[in-house]
C-alpha cells in the first residue's frame, strides 16, 4: 500500500542507523579507553568479580610494603642482637679469664671493670635500637623496683626507730633497693659489740665482721660459726635470698680490723662505693658507733646488724633515685593477607628483650674465684636467650620473603585475570569498529534512498 504518512522503509534503515550507531560508540569507546568493560551495562557480573579483584591487587600492594617494612625491622634487630652477642662472648671470655687463680685481686677489679663498661654498652644498644619507632630488643615490660623480698621490706619501708633500742639477730632490718641513693646509717651498739653486716642477694658478704669464735656471729642471740651456718640459717627465702646463693667472703671490708670514722675505708663493687668506718668496739678506747654509706646502689643490699642483742639507729637516710623512664618492646602485629571478604591475616613479631637484665647478667660480678664460676653459666644462659631471639627473628624474616614471593605471584595472576575480563581486544574491537563504520555508512545512503520512495506517489497525482 502506498502511503506519505507512514514511511516505513525509513523507520526500519532509521533504527538500522541507530543500533551501528551504538556499535561504532562501543568500538570506539573501547579502542579509545582500552577497556572491554566501561560501565557496569558492558557487563555487569565481570565488573563485579574484576572489581574484587582490583581489591586485592591494591591490598596485595599495601601488604607487601608492610612486610619489607617487617624485614626492615628485623634486620635492625637482628644486626643489634649481632653486636650484643659480641659483648657476650667477650664477657664470657673475662669470667674465664676471672676465674684462673693466678689473678690478683687488682686484676680481678680490672676484669669487673671492663665488664661493666660491656654491661653498659649492651644495655645502650637493646634500649636505642629503633626503627619505626619501635623497640625490638628494650625489655618486654619495665623492670619494676621490689618492695618486698621474701618477708624483708626495703629501707623505705622499714621504720629505724630512731634513737629506740633494737634486738640485733639473724634477720636483715631490710634491703636497699636499687632506686635509692646516697644510702647512709649509724648505729650505736651501746657497748654491746653488735655490728653492722651487708649482703648481696647472692650471697657475697661485703661489709661486717668475719665469721669466728669470738665475733658477733657466735652471740648466743646469733650462733653462726661457718658459711654453712649463714646459708642455713641467713640465706633464706623468708629473708630475700637468692635460692642458691652461696656465703662468700673473699670481698669482704672486715671491719674488726680497723676504725677510722674520719676516714673511712671504701669498698668498690658492682659500681658501687662502700664507705665503712670499722668496728669500733676492738679500739681503745672503745668506740660503740659504727658507720656505712653508699653511694648508689645497682644491685639490691640487705642490711643486718648481728651480735649480743640491743643497739640503736642514729641515722637512716636515703636519696629517692628512681632510673630514667626506658623505652619497652612490644609485640608488632604485621599483615601478611587482606583478601576480599576474608578479613586480615596477621604475623606477630614479639619482643626480643636483651638488656642486661633480661639477659640475666646485670648483677654479675667477675671479682672473685667463685663469682667467675657463677658469671659463666649466666653467660651461657644469656647466650642461650641470644640465639632464641636470632633464629625466631631469622624464621619469621624467611617466613616474610616467601610471603613477598608468593604475593608477587598473586600479583600476575591476578593481574592476567583482571586483563582477561577488563581490557579490550584490540584485533576484535577492529574488527567491530570496521563493520559498524561500513553499516553506519550503508544505513545512511539506504535511509537517504528510503526518503525518497514517498515521493512516487507524485507520479500517481500526474
């Protein structure tokens, strides 16, 4: 039927032109972009999984500086732990070298000293060792000062009673802890012979008088004559004592010997400085006040006062010295996994404390026989803890490259997959550029010649 209202012809070749227009807008979107998928109508199901797979790429890059990040920080430690196994192996060398007998006494303090320069430098290193602002070899926590040690409080909780009368015996009056300075006390015996004693937890006795038949120590109150009596009957958990301290007097300032309150004579351990006047009662004429200072204290002391059975605290005094704040290692949580739905996935990096404390050589003294033999197997055990620390650094530093490698490889694969759904193929998106031109063009001139058929209705009117 001829009709001029309804062109139909044009109708068809106009939505022929439009659906090769569509077409030739894709082709050329995509060869523009490079994308097969522009918009969530070119596929809405591959945008979907490509996009979680973006996620994992983008996380799988963060995942990855964060674990160099880990290796740094292992590598800064285990180069500290490096340098701190050096000074290990030379202290342990200075205990062997302490414990052969043909060394003086001189020598032996020289020995101490050069040990505590090395305590000192390790302690350097496990609390400056820093990276990330953190502390992989400062103690796991802060080492806290005692207060109490077995049933002995320290001097700043002791009441001296001063100027009262006290019962001397075979318990300490109470310990000096290490955040005290300046420590002094006087006693007056009252003529009794008691005398002041000082202790190391270990066992060294260091100021007093010596063990023997007419000394303080064998007073019916006391009744200690020997080194087995002392570990008996002093050194025992209930008084704070170490559970294998032993009695050594090889250090000991024997105050029976002299009495100078004026000047008085001076003992060197641990770095600390003993200054003790004597026992006065040997001197003519008698002298009943005995005195004790000490400068700083690096290890805790007890104090006793042993004999007959009464004497009185002129002075008890002391300088708060509370150590400057260190710094404290903590666990490192590292993400090593952040995939898509499945939360983190976390390796954690715990501390690797090599203070001299924590290592357990702080209180090591080289200045005695006995003392060499002890420092030994705390160097050893300090060396044990050392190598702990080295090779659970040195797994997890394995552990995180492989983790490095496998997520490199996720990488590609992930990559070549995200390709294979996202990018365009160019060869095709040719292919389909080349046809939609051609039938752009085609349903141009078609829809040109459609126009025109209308117009023999004209012939009809002639």
């Amino acid at each position: 039927m001829a009709t001029i209202n309804t062109n139909l012809l044009s109708l068809t070749g106009q939505s022929s032109l439009k659906r090769s227009q569509s077409h030739l807008a894709t082709s050329i979107e995509r060869l523009s972009s490079g994308l097969r998928i522009n918009s969530a109508k070119d596929d809405a199901a591959g945008l979907g999984i490509a996009n979680r797979m973006e996620a994992n790429l983008r996380a799988n890059d963060t995942v990855t500086r964060g674990i160099s990040d880990a290796i740094s920080l292992l590598q800064t430690a285990n180069g500290g732990l490096d340098n701190i196994n050096e000074l290990l192996q030379r202290g342990r060398q200075l205990a062997v070298q302490a414990a052969n007998g043909t060394l003086s006494t001189a020598d032996r303090g020289a020995v101490q000293r050069e040990f505590h320069h090395l305590r000192d430098q390790i302690d350097k290193i496990a609390y400056e060792t820093e990276i990330f602002d953190k502390y992989p070899l400062a103690p796991a926590k802060p080492h806290q000062v005692d207060n109490q040690l077995g049933n002995v409080s320290s001097v700043r909780d002791v009441d001296p009673k001063i100027g009262m009368p006290q019962t001397s015996g075979s318990i300490p009056l109470g310990f000096i802890p290490t955040d005290v300075a300046q420590f002094s006390i006087r006693i007056d015996d009252l003529g009794m012979n008691d005398d002041l004693q000082i202790f190391t937890r270990d066992g060294k006795h260091l100021i007093g008088t010596s063990l023997g038949a007419e000394s303080t120590w064998s007073s019916s109150t006391v009744d200690i004559h020997s080194g087995e009596d002392v570990e008996q009957k002093v050194f025992t958990s209930s008084n704070g004592f170490e559970a294998d301290a032993e009695y050594d007097d090889s250090l000991l300032l024997d105050g029976s010997g002299f009495f100078d309150r004026s000047n008085p004579r001076t003992l060197t351990y641990n770095g600390m400085t003993l200054s003790y006047s004597g026992d006065g009662n040997p001197a003519t004429p008698k002298d009943t006040i005995e005195t004790l200072n000490i400068d700083h204290i690096t290890e805790p002391l007890f104090v006793m006062v042993t004999g007959e059975g009464s004497f009185v605290i002129e002075e008890f005094d002391w300088v708060d010295d509370p150590p400057e704040p260190t710094p404290i290692s903590k666990p490192v949580d590292i993400v090593v996994d952040a995939q898509f739905g499945e939360g983190l996935s976390k390796v954690t990096i715990d501390p690797a404390p090599a203070d001299a404390r924590s290592l357990g050589i702080a209180a090591v003294s080289l200045e005695t026989r006995g003392g060499a033999s002890s420092a030994l197997e705390k160097f050893d055990s300090a060396l044990s803890i050392l190598d702990q620390h080295r090779s659970r650094l040195g797994a997890l530093h394995n552990r995180f490259e492989g983790s490095i490698e496998n997520l490199q490889q996720q990488k590609i694969s992930t990559s070549s997959a995200v390709s294979r759904i996202m990018d365009a193929d160019y060869s095709s998106e040719i292919v389909n550029l080349t046809k939609a031109q051609i039938l752009q063009q085609a349903g141009t001139s078609m829809l040109a010649q459609a126009n025109q058929v209308p117009q023999t209705v004209l012939a009809l009117l002639g």
